[in-house]
C-alpha cells in the first residue's frame, strides 16, 4: 500500500521569511511616552500684569547655548544634586528666609537659549518634574512610578485618590520661559 | 575497535527542520510588539531618555509632530525642520494643522487633544519654542515630549 502522499514543506521557511520581512519593514515599535506638560495662555491673551514674585519664592535655573547650567546664579557641573536642591526649595514652608513660603507660592524658572540642544533641555526638565512627582508619590505613599501610573488613568477611582492625595497643596509650577536668543 | 563494517558516514549535517518554527516565533513577536507605521519619518529621530515619563491616554486624541534635521539633506538643507502628516510645514500652517486634527475629533473631546512632540536630541531649543508659540495661540496646550524610558540608579524607583 502507498503511503499518502504529503505536500512538500520544504518552503514553509521561505513564506516564513517573506512574512517576516514585510512585518520588519512595515511596522514600528510604538511609543507613546514622554514628558507631559501644560503650556500657559498666548502671550496677547494675558494682560500684562506684573504680579510681584519674591526673589525667596522663585528657583531660577538656567541653560545657554553651550548646554552650560546655572542653579540660582551658580553653575553646576555635575546635575546630581539638582533633584534634591529643588524639592528642599518646594517643601521649605518659610524655614530658611532665601527659600521659598510655601509649595503653593514656590515657583521652579526654567530658562533656556535658542541654541539649547533638546537633549539637555529635557535631561533638566526630567529632574525638575522628577522632583515634584517624588513629593507627590511620597505625599501619596505610593512610589514614584505607581504615581505617574495613576497620573496617566484617572478614570480609575484608586487612581484618582492617589492623583488628588499627592497633589494636595503642591502645584507643580514649572515656568519654562521664552528662551533667550544670546547663543549662536 | 576492529568491528566497523564498511564505510563510516563522513558528513553529518545539523538538522535544519525547525527552523520554520523559529522563524515563525520571531514573525508572531514582531506582529504583536509592533504596529504599522502610517508616515514615513523624513527628519532624524534621536529621542531623548527621561525617567519621569507619563503614558498617552487614549491614541484618538494625540496628534504627532515630528522635528528633526530632514534625513535628505541635500534636498531639503540641514536646519532643523518641523513635519506634520508626511510633509514639512511652517510655523505658521501650525495653527492652521491643529484646527484640522480638532475638526477630526468630536466636540467634546476637542480640548483634550493632547500634540506629542516627537524632537531630534540635537535640535535646538529656538524652533521648539517657536512650534510652542504657535500651539499656544492655536489652544493646543496640552503637550507631550517624547522620551525613551532612562534607567535612573540614582532615584529610588
């Protein structure tokens, strides 16, 4: 008796191939995270007010064309104490006179130069936003990335109560300024 | 020792039968983790790393621009550019391109657009800010910089 006869698979491995060729030139790996931010108004849209902030109530940091870093007049080389300078001037809460009042009166300046690279832009506005998402969680007793996990789905009831428990009377006042144009 | 019979076999070859199914677990992976790119890049993108990265919420409601040296710098010079939808635009049309993607949304939804800002590391810091000026008088206030995760040793997790 002959055996059935069988459909040669000898080029299964090419359809495999070709499939995953196309698939390999087609597709993208997705990526939908990043730094969230609000911007403020338009600039005609607000009245030129010039409301008084207290020199105490605002941390100036700065960044120039070179991508050199100024903290509150000071350069800094090495940024890996700038996380911890700006969460001591948040919760200060008037303790230290040249410090700021309070977190709602506390207000992080962010100034760059036209000729700013991107990267380093985003490397300080990381520890910035790292600062105020590290009080938040610890105010919210969770950890930092449960937080910005919550952050990110409030539609969820648990979520929202460690959004608004964190949150609680610290705004997250980052103001990223027009940036200079002294650079080249 | 002396016990052969006749010729030993001299070429042994690996079996090669399985490698269709390992080609097929490297096509599955790549159909789940990926999905189909819908605009050709025409800048470099060099993303930044950050730690403190936020998701997008719902994929109706990002709208991407891409900014970046153009990758053809012969045709299009090497200051960086700004593309929209597979085309480089102004400025100036920004405002313009928000009003479209807000008309693709349902009213309710219009102000919860949020624009992802897909930015080259290398671009400089004066065309985002002109981009930002022009999506602040378009109202399109809610932005997200893109960023790769950065593995940070020196925070707590």
């Amino acid at each position: 008796m002959r055996t059935t006869p069988e459909i040669p698979s000898a080029s299964m491995a090419d359809i495999a191939f070709l499939l995953l060729t196309f698939f390999l030139m087609t597709t993208t790996i997705a990526n939908d995270r990043g730094l969230m931010i609000q911007l403020p108004p338009p600039p005609e849209a607000q009245p030129d007010v010039e409301v008084k902030i207290q020199e105490r109530n605002m941390f100036k940091i700065q960044v120039n064309s070179s991508d050199n870093l100024l903290v509150e007049g000071n350069p800094m080389a090495d940024v890996s104490d700038l996380k911890d300078d700006i969460k001591k001037f948040i919760i200060n809460r008037g303790v230290d006179p040249a410090s700021s009042d309070s977190p709602e009166k506390a207000i992080v300046s962010y100034k760059t130069d036209r000729g700013t690279s991107h990267k380093r832009f985003i490397e300080i506005l990381d520890i910035i936003q790292g600062a105020y998402y590290d009080l938040y969680a610890e105010q919210a007793g969770v950890t930092n990335s449960r937080f910005r996990e919550a952050a990110s789905d409030l539609s969820d009831p648990t979520n929202k109560q460690i959004w608004e428990k964190g949150k609680n009377g610290i705004p997250m006042q980052v103001s990223i300024a027009e940036p200079t144009k002294i650079g080249n | 020792m002396g016990k052969f019979k006749g010729k030993v076999k001299l070429n042994q070859s690996i079996p090669t039968s399985s490698m269709p199914d390992v080609v097929f677990m490297l096509l599955f992976f790549f159909m789940v983790t990926t999905e189909l790119r819908k605009t050709s890049l025409l800048v470099q993108q060099h993303i930044p790393n950050a730690s403190q990265l936020r998701k997008l919420q719902r994929k109706s409601l990002v709208a991407n621009l891409y900014i970046g040296e153009p990758r053809s710098t012969e045709q299009f010079g090497n200051e960086a550019k700004v593309q929209a939808d597979d085309v480089f635009i102004e400025s100036k049309d920004i405002i313009l391109w928000v009003s479209r993607q807000k008309d693709m949304l349902a009213e309710a939804e219009r102000e919860q657009l949020t624009v992802s800002l897909k930015v080259d590391g290398e671009a400089k810091r004066g065309i985002i800010a002109d981009v930002e000026t022009e999506l602040r008088k378009a109202n399109a206030r809610k932005i997200l910089y893109a960023a790769l995760e950065k593995s940070d040793p020196g925070s707590k997790p």
